[in-house]
C-alpha cells in the first residue's frame, strides 16, 4: 500500500484517500455517492474539510476541471447546537 | 433501440430487491432507471429503523418476513461490508390510556402472528432505557427483535447482488413518458434514450403518482415531506429505537454512536419539498428533551427530509392492474418501504412471473381502493 493513501481525508469520520480511491474505482464517482457509504460529509464539519479535496480526487477520476465537480448539499446546522438549547431558547 | 424484459423505475430499496429477486429467479434483461444518484430518494433519508409492532395484521406479516430476510442478508446477497443490523428492540410508549388499550390489542396481534412483543409496565420500560423521563408516559409495548439497520448499505447489498446477476442500473436518468399502444406497454423514454419494454415496474417512491399519471393508472397516493435530524456519536447509551406516536416521535442510537431522530408534521403540505425547517428542528428539540432529557445534553450537527409515499390505509401498494398489463406497482409504504423491501421484491417477483403467491396479497392490490372496501388502517405511523 503506497503511503500516500493512508492519508486521512475526512477527519472527522476517519476515511482515508485509500478507501476513497476505492470506492471511486467501483464506480461511485460523486460525492453523494461517496457519503452514504463512507460517511465523509456526515461528521461535526459536515464536509468542510473533506469536501474540496474529494472534489480534486474526483476532478482527477473523471479527467474533468474541477470546476465541473458537484459540491455537496450543504445542509443546516451551520454549527453543532445542543438540543437542549433549542428546546429551552438559551445560549450556551 | 435497445429492448429489456423489464424496466424497474426506482433503484431505492423496492427497486434493487425487486431486481434482485427477480434476477435471482433467471429473468434476463432488467434495467433499472433512477432519476438521481445512488440512495437519493426515499431509502437514502430514512430512519434506518425496522420493526415489526404494527397494528394491521398485513404490514406485521410484511415485517415479520422482512425481518427474517434482513437477518441472514448480508450472507444471503454476499455482501463483503458490514449492513449494521442490530436487534435491540424497539419500545414503543403508550402515553394515553387509549394508546394503552390500544397496544394490547396490537401485542395480542402481533404475538398471533409469532411476532415477539409484549407490554411493559413503566418499571419495566424503565429498567430497558433507564434515561426516559418517567412522567412522559403510562406504558410501553417491546419487541427485541426490531431494531436497526444500515439504509445505505442495505440497497447497495441489494444492489451488488442484482449487478451481478445481470440487471443493469442507470443513475441520473429520468423517466419522461411510456409509451402504450392499444393497451401494451412499448417503450420507456427517459431524457437520454428510449428503451423498448412490454412490462414496467413503478417503485419510484415519492413519484409513484407522476408515474403512473404517465400511463393514466391514477394512484391514489401523494409525497409528504418528513424532518429528521442526527447528533454528534458518543459511547453506546441506547439500545432500542424509542418511539411514540402520540408525542410524535422516534429516536434510536445508531450502531455508529450518533442518534437519528424524527417526527411528521400534521400540516405538511402533499408536494415534493424536502426541505429542513426551524419549526421541527424548535418541535423536535421540544419533545425530546422532554422524554429524554439526558440525550437532549448533544449537540445536533444535520437535519435532512425526505419524502413518504402516503397510501389511503397507509399500508402499501403491491399490484399490478387490470387497466394496463404489465404495469405493476411497489409503492404507497407510508414511510416504511426500507424495512418492507424484502418482501416487496419477493411478491412483486411472484406476480410477475405468475408464481404462486407466499402470502396472500389481496389486501396490497389497487383494486382496494377503487371497490371502497374496508381495509385496515395502519395507526402506528409516526
């Protein structure tokens, strides 16, 4: 195994770019794709970290700028809020 | 123009086990069409939860058979991944004395039918989830046997399984007409090709209506959006799902540590949005903290939506129709297509083929609705 691909990609969820690369060569070549079976995205940072770089590696499957390459839904929390905190209308 | 024997609409759930159960039995040529990407509809956006408590005798019996699948699928279907089932139960609280009367009847059902629950005094409930705030319920029904099971990784199970028997998925592809001419079914276009069929399965889940409407077979079902939302993993606290229909809500610790949780909405308009709203995320919060005031101390990090195929009984289509041969339908689950799937691919494969029925299916035909019999209505829907 080359030593470049146990580099981490998604830190929060621990995905390496070996187990993408993997993942992109069976054929799931965007990243929702890739998010429901690693869970890169899924994590506190919701693919603020891990999102580009996966975009490259794909830019880099597909032979396409990056440009071209569909970012992921970003979805709300913006940030992790306790859910007591909602409920009960206070700051943290 | 290229010809297939059969053309599934949908590569959710229903769609990949129908393929799968169909190609298992030697039919040749199946295409299955989706109009997003992998586990984009439906199946993808669920609450990963399986459970056999129901209140009508059909969908225990869909259940019970489907649990019986999901436990052996992963060597069943060979799958080299983990599907994350789990059976830690779910306990389902009573927090009216109708609710209370109501779900003995329903255990008294369930056991009939050999499924395992049974009543729980607030004791005993409290003894299987000790954190439940005991002053947010009476009583409590569990089954051990329910319990949990990965979404993603059971359709791609599914999936793999029927690739490699053959069938043949095309993803970002849109079904756009069907065309029939003097009562036969001809040809499937989507936006990139035509595809010449005499038979079409339609288990496109929230768009099952706007498909059959392409061959003028009115279903009589509509897409509901549904919230959820997850938290950030910690160390296992909760084995089963906890869930209440009259407080409106279910919530389960996933096998990876966070907890998934959600609940309808009574206004919720009947259309396509799957859109996230403060008013759930502000109701959510609300009602679990009351029940669980422990698991309200983490912190949400995404809410999502996704749509329910609601049926007039909520319990689901499986049929074909009289009107149109060759057209058959997977679809109305109601929010519970995900943990019917087995069952789904395995009767539709029956019908299609002309096989003798498992079970019998009268009560999942079309034909329900149009004579206006009386059927069951499923109240054990959250």
């Amino acid at each position: 195994m080359k030593k470049e691909n146990q580099v981490i990609i998604c830190r929060c969820e621990d995905v390496t770019l070996e187990q993408i690369r993997e993942k992109i060569n069976e054929g799931y070549t965007n990243f929702e794709d890739l998010k429901r079976l690693l869970r890169v995205g899924m994590g506190p940072c919701q693919g603020n970290t891990c999102g580009h770089l996966i975009q490259r590696e794909l830019a880099n499957f597909l032979k396409i700028p990056v440009e071209q390459v569909k970012t992921h839904k970003s979805r709300p929390l913006t940030m992790g809020v306790p859910l007591k905190a909602i409920a009960e209308e206070t700051n943290e | 123009m290229n010809k297939y024997d059969l053309v599934i609409i949908g590569a959710g759930i229903s769609g990949a086990s129908i393929a799968y159960n169909l190609a298992k039995k030697g039919m040749k040529n199946i295409l299955v069409l989706d109009k997003g990407y992998f586990a984009s509809g439906a199946t993808g956006r669920c609450g990963a939860g399986v459970r056999q408590q129901w209140a009508t005798e059909m969908n225990c019996i869909l259940a019970k058979q489907s649990m019986e699948f999901f436990a052996h699928a992963k060597e069943t279907l060979n799958y080299p991944d983990d599907i994350e089932f789990k059976q830690e139960g779910y306990l389902i609280l009573a927090t009216t004395q109708e609710e209370h009367e109501q779900f003995k009847k329903n255990v008294k059902l369930q056991n009939s039918l050999g499924i395992p629950s049974k009543t729980c005094s607030k004791e005993e409930a409290l003894k299987i989830v000790p954190h439940l705030n005991p002053d947010s319920f009476i009583s409590a029904t569990f089954c051990q046997t329910d319990g949990h099971l990965n979404p993603f990784k059971m359709t791609e199970a599914y999936y793999l399984a029927a690739k490699h028997l053959g069938v043949e998925f095309h993803f970002f592809e849109e079904v756009k007409s069907i065309k029939v001419v003097n009562q036969i079914i001809e040809s499937v276009t989507t936006n990139k090709d035509t595809y010449l069929t005499d038979k079409v399965v339609n288990a496109a889940g929230g768009y099952s209506k706007e498909i059959g409407d392409l061959v003028g077979i009115d279903i009589p079902v509509y897409a509901e959006n549904h919230e959820i939302l997850v938290t950030e993993p910690i160390e296992k606290m909760q084995g089963p799902m906890v869930m209440s229909f009259s407080k409106n809500i279910y919530c389960q610790q996933v096998p990876h540590g966070a907890f998934i949780m959600g609940r309808s909405n009574p206004f919720a308009e009947h259309n396509h949005d799957i859109g996230s709203t403060w008013q759930f995320l502000d109701e959510m919060s609300k009602t679990l903290v009351h029940i669980m005031p422990k698991v309200g101390e983490l912190r949400v990090i995404r809410q999502w939506g996704g749509s329910y195929n609601m049926s007039p009984d909520r319990q689901p289509i499986i049929s074909d129709t009289k009107d149109l041969k060759g057209f058959y339908m997977a679809c109305g689950f109601s929010g519970h297509g995900f943990m019917f799937a087995p069952m789904t691919g395995l009767l539709l494969s029956e019908l299609i083929l002309n096989e003798k029925p498992s079970i019998d299916m009268s009560s999942l035909h079309i034909n329900r609705f149009k004579e206006n019999k009386a059927t069951a209505y499923e109240k054990s829907v959250v």
